[in-house]
C-alpha cells in the first residue's frame, strides 16, 4: 500500500497507536494478539511441566531450544511459501493445525501419558507451525498501512506479543493452580479457533503469483542471495544473532529461577513472565519518542549494554521482590533491541520478497537463541543458574564491543526528523 497525502486531523507523525483506525490492520492485530496469547499459555503449560518432570536446567532449557530450533530449520521454506502462496488460507491452516496439536497435548496429560520426550516433540511441533506463521503475519504488515505508519505498525506488533506475554502467562499460571497442568493447552485451543475466525471473517485473500515447478528452490536461493549481498541486512543479521544468544536466557532459566533460586509455583513463573511482557509494553510506548532523538543503532545498542547490565543483577536477586522489578527493565531493554532490529529488517528489504527476507531474520534470531538456550542450559548445569547468568552478561558486553562497525541503518521516516542528538 502506497503513502498517500496526509488527512485532515492525522497528526504530522504518527503515534504508536494510529495504525489502529485502519479497520483491516485492528483486525489482524486482534488476531495476532489472540494468537500470541494462545503461544504463550502453551509456553508456560510445556515449560512448567518441564520442572515437574524433570527440573534440570539441561531439560528446561531444552524446552525453550525444540521451540526455537524449528524457526532456524523451517523459515526460510516458509518465507519462500509465504511470497507465492495466499496468506490469508495460510495463516487459517496454521491455527486449525495449532489447534490440533494442543488438543492431543492436553489430552495426553489428562491422561498421564505426557514424558519429556512427548512435551519435546510437542514443542518442536508448535514451534514449526509457528516458524510459517511469523513471517506471513510481519510480511502482511506493509499491505495493511502506509508506508509512514510502518514504522508503529511493527511497534504495535511488540505491543501485542508482550501484552500476550502479559496475559497469557498470568492466565497460564492461574489455569494451571486451579484446574491443572493440561489446563493451559485446552484454553490455547479456544485462542487459535478465535483466530481463524477472525481472520476468515476479516482478512481478503491475499495470493501469491504462480509459479513453475522450480519456485521453491529459485525463491530460496534468491532471497539468500538478495539478503546476505547487502550490508545493511548483513549488519542486522549479525546483531541480532550475538544478542538473541545472550539474552535467551531470560526465557529458558525463568521457569528455574522461579522454581529454585526464590521458591515459587507456577503463579511466580507466571508473574515474571508478565514482568517482561510489561517492560515490553512500556518499551513500545516509549520507542517513537526514542525514535526522533536517537538512531536505530543506538537505540539497540543502548538496550543490549542494559540488558547484558540486567543479567548480571538477576544473578544477584532472591526473592521475588527483587526479581520483578529487574525483569520489568529487561523486557523493556528486550523489545528495544528486537523492535528496532524488527523495524531496519521490514524498512531494508524490498516488498517482492519481504517474507523470505524476514525469514532469515528470524532464522537467525531464532537459530540463536535455541543454540543459546541449549549452551546456557549445559552451563548453567556445570557452574549453576547465577554463574549462568553472570557469564552471560560478559558474553553480551563483549559482543558489544567487538561490533562497533556493524550499524543498523537509518529509518528514513523518522532520519528526518531527528536531530545531532542521535549521532
């Protein structure tokens, strides 16, 4: 969709909130926030049975690892079928099919049939439907609003998934104390049906052209070739690659760090995972004004020095008092990063292959973070959760450090506006 003259009462720059009076991009955004919240009630069902089973950090992190690890295999096909195919019968295949692999789940663990194996294999599966639906849902984007309002469009989308962090692991927490540990896995099938409602309801088709027989190879080998011959997209692989590494381990030692180093229950895990999400929030709130004073580059570069700052005073916390307000600035550094890096990934690749573009994106943060997971996991075994931590934190600083040169590029829409204060 092409920009087109501002209207009457719209104000000179967008907000982060006025992609939201575009009725088809409310519709799809309700529907990704559902479907996130589905994402994340399976998270914390899966990662909390984890600890019951088996409370090793090896097997926890592992849980985090079978459900990032798809993305790295799976994306870039993924992107490749998300350019040609049409994305609206796409995305509704993908929930039906989500759907049904948390009804066997729940279902096995209703009837004690659940191992670490089966809740492996489970995450590896919503991990691989969720690997064709992230970069059909971001290459959608850019079809739904002006180019002006891309910008707080992907911000809206931060929104959304850490607003599904706030929720869905609060309302996982609270299914599991009350009805138990198969709970969250019936309740994330009712999200996923809600959303192939609505987007059959609201969303036009959205076709790919045809291709030959040898699309999919062809498609593949192009957006390898177009997304790794410039630098711009070189730099924004490689950064974000050194901090989803380190700064995975938010999420696969939390469930560990609420069980162990301060003595709670699933309530606890759930409480700091909704300190993340909240941080996450109050991130994208703050981001376009961080947008006109400072440059992409150092806006992430800012939040990955804080969040190598945070992993180290996590190793130092105990209670829960002490940890919630440590996560609440980790999830705003997290979605300061990711959100900028998000945002020079869309604004840097070329429409007729931003899905297979965003792929590698996400193959990379991904692929990263499942291999920092697994590592964290083996490390945190041999010298424990805080040492875990602290190392960590001196991996993330030195990635810093030795990746002066590698630059985000400019947003053009907000270069502009911004003054010598973001050089």
């Amino acid at each position: 969709m092409s920009d087109s003259a501002p209207t009457a009462g719209r104000a000179a720059r967008p907000s982060a909130w006025t992609p939201l009076a575009i009725p088809i991009f409310r519709a799809v955004w309700l529907a990704s926030l559902a479907s996130n919240i589905g994402i994340w009630l399976g998270n914390v069902g899966t990662a909390w049975l984890m600890t019951e089973l088996r409370p090793t950090p090896v097997m926890v992190t592992l849980v985090q690892a079978a459900t990032s690890l798809p993305v790295f295999l799976f994306a870039l096909p993924a992107g490749a079928v998300g350019d040609v195919v049409d994305r609206r019968r796409l995305l509704i295949l993908l929930q039906l099919a989500s759907l049904a692999v948390a009804l066997a789940l729940a279902a096995s663990t209703v009837l004690g049939l659940t191992t670490p194996p089966v809740i492996l294999v489970a995450s590896f599966l919503f991990g691989t439907l969720l690997a064709f639906a992230m970069p059909v849902f971001q290459a959608i984007v850019p079809d739904l609003v002006p180019r002006r309002e891309l910008a707080p469009a992907v911000s809206l989308n931060s929104i959304g998934i850490n607003l599904a962090r706030v929720i869905g692991p609060a309302l996982g927490g609270v299914l599991i104390l009350r009805w138990g540990v198969a709970a969250p896995f019936f309740v994330t099938g009712v999200f996923y049906i809600a959303v192939a409602l609505v987007l059959a309801r609201a969303l036009p088709p959205l076709p790919g052209p045809q291709r030959d027989g040898g699309w999919l190879v062809n498609a593949v080998v192009g957006g390898l070739r177009h997304t790794f011959g410039m630098a711009e997209t070189r730099a924004i692989l490689l950064r974000s690659a050194g901090y989803a590494f380190c700064a995975s381990l938010y999420f696969s030692l939390l469930p560990l760090v609420a069980r162990e180093r301060i003595a709670g229950g699933a309530g606890t895990y759930g409480l700091l995972l909704g300190c993340l999400g909240a941080g996450g929030i109050l991130a994208v709130i703050l981001l376009p004004r961080w947008r006109v004073r400072l440059r992409p580059d150092r806006i992430a570069r800012l939040g990955s020095l804080a969040s190598a700052a945070l992993l180290a005073a996590l190793a130092l916390c105990r209670t829960t008092w002490s940890v919630a307000p440590v996560l609440l600035a980790a999830g705003l550094a997290w979605v300061a990063v990711v959100a900028t890096v998000n945002v020079a990934a869309q604004t840097a690749l070329p429409g007729w292959m931003r899905a297979r573009g965003l792929s590698i994106f996400m193959i990379v943060f991904n692929g990263s973070m499942a291999l920092g997971s697994a590592a964290w996991g083996l490390v945190a075994g041999a010298i424990g959760i805080a040492g875990a931590l602290v190392a960590a934190a001196a991996c993330l600083f030195a990635f810093d450090l030795a990746t002066q040169r590698w630059r985000l590029p400019d947003d053009e829409a907000a270069a502009p506006a911004r003054g010598d204060g973001g050089r």
